[in-house]
C-alpha cells in the first residue's frame, strides 16, 4: 500500500490528498460548492455537497495518481470545525448544517452562561460560549425548530457526517468535539455536568476517538462511489487547525503554529489542559494523544491587505504593494493599524470592533498604508501570543507559518521581529490534509506517534530571523495596545 489519503471538509471545497510513505503529495483531487446566506447573519450548507465533494475528489487523486483503491493504507479526515449537522434514526439529514460562521445564536450564548455560569463554562470547556460554536446551535434549534429538534437522533460535526457516509459509523475526533463547548477539556469526552444543565440527551453525541484511532472502515457502497477499498481504515482525524498543527509538526510544546490567512491564528501545543480565565484564548484538545492546544484567532488578517488592495490599490498586484512597503522603514513613520475589519476574537472578543488607521499624515503614501497593514496584523498575532505565554504554556523560538500571507517576505520578517522567533515554511501548502494523513500513517501503522510522523514528513525552510527592527516593534507594540482601549468606547455607536 503506497498512500494515504487525507480528507479536508472546508466551508468552499472538499480536498482529497494522497501522500506516499515519504511524505510527498503525490496527487490533489478538489471539488468547490457554495453556502447559503438565507438571512442576514446565517450561514448554512448541504451535507450533500461534502460527500459528492469528497467522493468525486478521491476519484480525482486516484486517477492523477495512477492508483487504485488497494494502494491506499488509510483515511484521516478534517475540515470545518463548529458547525452543526442534525440526522434522524435513519440517518437521514433533517436540515442544512449551520456553519462555523453563522451568528444567529447570541440569545442562546447568554442562556448557555445563564444555565451554566461563565467561570464554570470556561472552566470546564476552556472557552466561553461565542456565537460561532456548536453548543448555541443546538440550543437554537431546539428554540426556534422543535419539531426538527424532536426528531434528531445525532449531533454530528461536518467533516463526521462525511466520515458516516464512508464506514456508517458515527463517531468524532476529541479535537474537533472540544469545539463544541460541550466537552470537559481535561477527561476528553462528553461533560456530563454540562450536557444535564442544557438539558441535552448523551445519546445525542457520537462516541469519540483520539486523532489516529480507527473509527471504521469504508463500506462497499462508499468504495463503489470513490474508488476507494472497502475495508480501508478511516481513522478519527481532526478539526482544521488542530490537523493543520499536526501537519506542521507542532505537536509539542515549545512551536508555534500561525496561519495568516483571511483569517489569522496562533497555536501552540500543551503537554496539559490550560485555559484563559477570561475566555480570550481558545483551548481545545489536540488531535493527537495526551496533548492539547491554545490558540487566538483575528478575524481579519491577510484578508485586512486584500482590503486594502481592493479599496485603495486595485491596480496593483500584491507583489507590487509588497515592493512599495519595503521600501518604508519599521514603523511606517509613526502610522498604525487596528485589523478589526469584522470585529475581533483574540485578544478582544468585541464584535463591535471597528479597523482605524491611527497617526497618518500627508508624509504617508501607499507604501506606509500597506506596511502598516502588515504590522497591525503581526501585532494582534502577538496580542495572542502573549496570552498563550501568560497561561504558562512557555516562549516560543521557532513560528512554523502557513497561508497567504506568507508570500510576502516582507511580511514574514516583520512577524519575525515582532513576534521574536524564527519564522520557517512548511514545503507544501497542504497542512490540514496533511496531518490529516499523518494520523492516517500512524493509524495503519507507519508511524508510531505524531513526532515521529512529523521527523519524517514535515520539511521546512527559514525565511526570518529577528533582525535589528525587533526593537522598534517592541516599541511600537506598546503604542498599539493602547489603542483599542482607547477607541472602544466609539465602536458602538457605530453600528
């Protein structure tokens, strides 16, 4: 058996990457769909698309590989972390799924901390209870759906659905089901505690694995539609960033995982649950065994430049506006900027957040405004990781980095001297599907643990060191958290 084969569920398409025994992507399959907007703040989608999406995706690799159904070692599966999938008892789907980013259920936030209490939830759970989690979906329709909510016999994540529609099993990953807030974060299963204050039935919620835990096997049905072998392992995988943690080898403590992105995350591996009091830092269970991760999320990243670009510099490429912010020194001669496009998570969960650019002048041209997008973005990764120190988690010397952004060398080396580490590349582009398929070598028995799986898979190259403007940015990281405490009190009126 030549591959494994790792399967990621995102919200815009569902990939399916073969891997060979080196590490090496030997094949891409990709199916892209859409999402529904039915009402302002909702997000839905089809199950339907991700199973059509990754049986046509897997016949894609097989076929660009050459391979068949038995060269295929295993599954590990991926994707979309938070959304909400109802089935009946004949597994049917009773409704779309609500995605990650729906904000319809701020009323139901508040009845979860009401029925819970905040410092018990966040206690338990080590998050609080944000929109964007599965927990207030239930409870929503329950409220507004009953006669949906009497007929679901499971609560799935996405990604699980697709593993249903594989091997008929329904199970969950201990990574992904942290997510739901319906989880104690230390015991790695169900809480009791907090399913009897929602009054949630336990038989609602699928049984759960560690990441490289054989969940089930692929039925004949799913092999007729994929090409896949019936009888290959499907093992439990993992929710997006904690499969992408595993692809960049950050599985212990000590590296950080950041993706600059639309979005922008900071991660790190923990040998022990640890959790933010104040619920500004996300904790979750890792996707692998006796570990667990911190992680804060900016809502608006590398998606702050493509602002830019599209409001103010839409006839540049983004190479050219990287060519105008080099030649602007650190600091932008004194401008900042707030990357609170969308409101914010991390470190301020402020939905009324608002993006301001502080300090500018007629001295200031296109390159100060792009490098100034570029440094408010590295400080509110570092606003991040300074929480992941203060929880005791310990520095950072090595930012394994991924995504979009990451393009710019530029940009890389003011995270690098802003976030003081050295910042490295991962080889391929493929980090959630190929820690995906690393928990997939490990369950089929090619590795015996995630560490080991990454000394051989994981290859990396320095792109930054922290240079001689580390100082100035440490400078300017003073000035710039001084200023969401003191425009805060004007974003709400804005709205």
């Amino acid at each position: 058996m030549r591959y494994v084969l790792g399967i990621d569920v995102s919200t815009t398409a569902t990939k399916a990457v073969l891997f060979d025994a080196a590490g090496t992507v030997a094949a891409v399959g990709s199916t892209h769909y859409d999402f529904a907007t039915p009402r302002p703040l909702w997000s839905e989608q089809d199950p339907g698309l991700w199973w059509d999406g990754a049986a046509r995706s897997i016949e894609i690799a097989l076929q660009t590989a050459g391979a068949g159904g038995p060269d295929v070692a295993a599954v590990g599966l991926t994707g979309q972390m938070h959304g909400l999938v109802l089935l009946d008892a004949a597994g049917e789907v009773l409704r779309p799924a609500i995605l990650w980013n729906d904000q319809r259920t701020a009323g139901e936030c508040d009845q979860i901390r009401t029925a819970v209490g905040r410092e018990r939830l966040i206690s338990i759970t080590g998050n609080d209870a944000l929109t964007g989690f599965t927990a207030p979906k239930i409870l929503w329709v329950r409220n507004h759906e009953p006669d949906v909510f009497a007929r679901v016999a499971t609560v799935l994540l996405p990604k699980d659905y697709v593993r249903v529609k594989l091997t008929g099993e329904r199970a969950t990953d201990r990574a992904g089901a942290s997510g739901t807030i319906l989880f104690d974060l230390a015991a790695r299963d169900w809480s009791p505690s907090l399913l009897d204050l929602l009054d949630l039935d336990r038989d609602l919620f699928p049984p759960t694995f560690e990441g490289p835990a054989v969940t089930g096997t692929v039925t004949r049905a799913a092999a007729a539609a994929t090409g896949l072998r019936a009888g290959t392992p499907v093992v439990a995988g993992g929710g997006d960033q904690a499969a992408n943690g595993v692809g960049l080898g950050v599985v212990d403590p000590g590296t950080l995982a950041l993706s600059l992105g639309t979005s922008g995350v900071v991660f790190a591996a923990t040998d022990r649950p640890r959790i933010d009091s104040d619920g500004r830092l996300h904790a979750f269970c890792h996707a692998v065994p006796e570990r667990w991760h911190l992680m804060g999320v900016m809502l608006s990243a590398a998606g702050s430049l493509r602002w830019f670009r599209d409001v103010a510099a839409a006839h540049l490429d983004y190479s050219q506006l990287d060519e105008a912010a080099v030649a602007v020194p650190a600091g932008s001669d004194g401008l900042f900027f707030l990357p609170y496009l969308s409101g914010e998570r991390t470190p301020h969960p402020d939905p009324h957040a608002r993006g301001a650019f502080v300090g500018l002048t007629v001295r200031h041209g296109t390159g100060h405004l792009v490098r100034a997008v570029m440094e408010g973005v590295a400080y509110g990764l570092r606003d991040g990781l300074e929480l992941i120190k203060a929880s005791g988690a310990g520095g950072v010397d090595e930012i394994r980095a991924s995504g979009g952004g990451t393009r710019s060398r530029l940009w890389c080396q003011v995270l690098a001297d802003t976030l003081g580490g050295v910042v490295r590349i991962p080889s391929t582009s493929e980090g959630a599907a190929q820690g995906a398929a690393m928990l997939a070598a490990i369950g089929a028995g090619w590795f015996d643990d995630a560490r080991t799986a990454a000394s051989t898979w994981v290859q990396l190259d320095t792109v930054a060191t922290p240079g001689p403007d580390a100082a100035r940015y440490e400078a300017g990281y003073g000035v710039y958290r001084e200023l969401y405490p003191a425009l805060r009190p004007f974003f709400p009126p804005l709205d």
